[in-house]
C-alpha cells in the first residue's frame, strides 16, 4: 500500500504542477486572442472612418459638378455677345473658380478613396486573420492544452492502479470480483475519450463561435481585398513578404513539431513503463510486507524516484518550452 500512497502522491503533485503550466499557456493564448481582436476593431473603425470621408468628399465633388453643369447652362442661354463688356471678367471669373473648385474636390476624392480603399483592404485581411485565429484556438489550441493539463495522467494512474491489482490478486483469490472491477475500470481508461467527454459536456466553452462577419459601412458593397492599381504593387510586394514569411514559419514550425514529437514520445515512454508488476515479491511470501520490501529495493527506491522524476520533470519543461 506504501507503494501506491508514493505513486498517488506523486499523481497529484503532477496534476497541480501540469494544471498551473497549462493555466499559464492558456493566459497567454486568451491575451493573444484579445490583442487580435482589438486590433480587428481599430482597423475596422479606421475603416469605417475613412469611407465616411470618401463618400463626403464624393458628396461635395457632385455638388461642384451641378454647379458647373449650372454655369455652363447659363452660358448656352446667353450669348456670350450679349454681354456688356464689364460683364465679361466677372463671368469668366466665375467659371473659372468653379473649375478650380471641381479640381480640388476631384483631388480629395481620390485621397479619400485611395485611403478608404487601403483601410478596407487592412480590414478584410485583419478579419481573415482574426477568424483564422480564432478558428485555430477553437479547433487546435483547446484540445492540445487540455493533452498537456492531463498529461501522463491516466497513463500514471493505470500504473498506480495496476500496481494495486498485482498485490491483491496475489493475496486472495476470493477477493478477484471485486478486483475485476477495478480492473475493467483501469482498462477503460482513455485521454482521448475523457477529453471529449468534457469538451461535449460543455460544448458551449470548447466549440469555436461564428467567424466575424465584414461589416459594410453606409453602403460599401465592396467585400474583397481590392487588387487594383494604385494599392495593386503595395498588395504584391505584402503578399511576396508574406509568403517569405509563412515559408521560414513552414520549416521552422516543422522542426520544432518533430522536436516536440520527440519529447512527447520521450515522456510517453517514461510515463507508460510496465512496472506495476509484482509478481516477483509473493514467491516466498503471501503478505503486503514482502510487496513494500520488493518495491523499496528496487523501482521505488529513494535513489531511483528522485533521478526519474528529474528526467520526467525536465523532459515536461522542454516540451512546454516548445509548445
């Protein structure tokens, strides 16, 4: 019973140390999440922002089109030789600030455009990106935190448990219903299927939430990333950059997965070593005190606990180092 007392201690010590990490991680993921989200809501204010300029100064530039349209009428029902020759200037004066009014209006329509263009288009990539984000944290990220909170952990208490098993069924044979039990319990044991047991259980908290929408602003129809000219070179050069990037991100995402394949065997292997076999301690003696004896000589000795749970424990460091 020592035997299973140092192996249940040991379980917690694990479940709290892998929890408070886990935690940590999932901190950090919510904050990223966040960060992405505010970052979504600026761009889109931004957006909206400068739309509501480009339809103003669109407003105002057809104001300055009548106007000209108007003068231009008034010209065709007057003959201009029917004009008294101090009329004339004025006339042309007038003209002539229309147009120069038109002009600047033309020119702060296409800024504003040109920006709200830009603005929608960071928009939509930063939506992209952001139900993207979200979509991996719901789909990916949950289920790998919820492998590291419980790593080892059924591993380790099916060898607790089986430890137990092999000193009772080697005591009485009477008491083997009751041991059936346990053990058909212990080999029902599954991570995977415990996990979606408690991500179906609260499926409200663990399934990813509807992507973000575009919201058009006071009308825009326009609902994709605008590849024209002048923003078509400065999306060229973006996507040449982001596809140099998301290649080194390839290959260094894949190296650290192979190191992190790695380590997860590694401790796979640490955590899965038969060793609740003892067998050997009932040959001579029928009696828990020959299992606590067997034990405390060889697996379970101070020496070899200590220098195994070193191992265990700077193996997890490395692989939450990586994740």
């Amino acid at each position: 019973m020592n035997n299973v007392i140092v192996r249940l201690s040991q379980i917690s010590e694990d479940v709290i140390r892998l929890f408070k990490k886990s935690k940590e991680i999932g901190l950090q993921m919510h904050e990223e999440l966040l960060k992405v989200t505010n970052e979504l809501y600026t761009v889109m204010k931004t957006y909206h922002m400068y739309h509501a300029e480009s339809i103003s100064a669109e407003s105002k530039l057809k104001e300055a089109e009548k106007q000209e349209e108007k003068q231009f009428n008034k010209s065709g029902d007057i003959s201009v030789n029917l004009l008294r020759h101090e009329d004339r200037p004025q006339r042309r004066s007038s003209v002539k600030k229309i147009e120069k009014m038109k002009e600047k209006r033309q020119a702060k329509y296409s800024e504003n455009k040109l920006k709200c263009t830009k603005a929608r288009n960071d928009y939509l990539l930063n939506l992209a990106a952001t139900n993207a984000a979200v979509s991996k944290y719901y789909i990916h990220d949950v289920s790998d935190l919820i492998d590291c909170c419980d790593l080892g952990f059924h591993a380790s208490l099916a060898r607790t448990f089986r430890t137990y098993l092999s000193a009772e069924y080697n005591l009485e044979t009477s008491r083997h219903e009751g041991l059936d039990i346990i053990e058909n319990a212990v080999d029902n044991l599954d991570a995977r299927s415990d996990k979606h047991t408690v991500m179906d259980m609260c499926n409200q908290v663990f399934c990813p939430p509807l992507k973000f929408e575009f919201q058009p602003h006071m009308g825009d129809e326009v609902c994709q990333v605008s590849a024209q000219q002048p923003v078509q070179t400065e999306l060229l050069m973006r996507y040449h950059q982001l596809q140099s990037r998301l290649a080194t991100l390839k290959i260094e995402n894949e190296e650290v997965r192979k190191t992190l394949d790695a380590t997860m065997q590694t401790l796979q292997d640490m955590l899965t070593v038969e060793d609740f076999d003892v067998s050997d301690a009932f040959q001579h003696s029928r009696s828990t005190e020959s299992v606590k004896s067997a034990a405390s000589e060889t697996y379970m000795s101070k020496i070899n606990i200590a220098k195994r749970r070193a191992n265990q424990q700077e193996t997890e460091m490395f692989y939450f180092t990586g994740l």
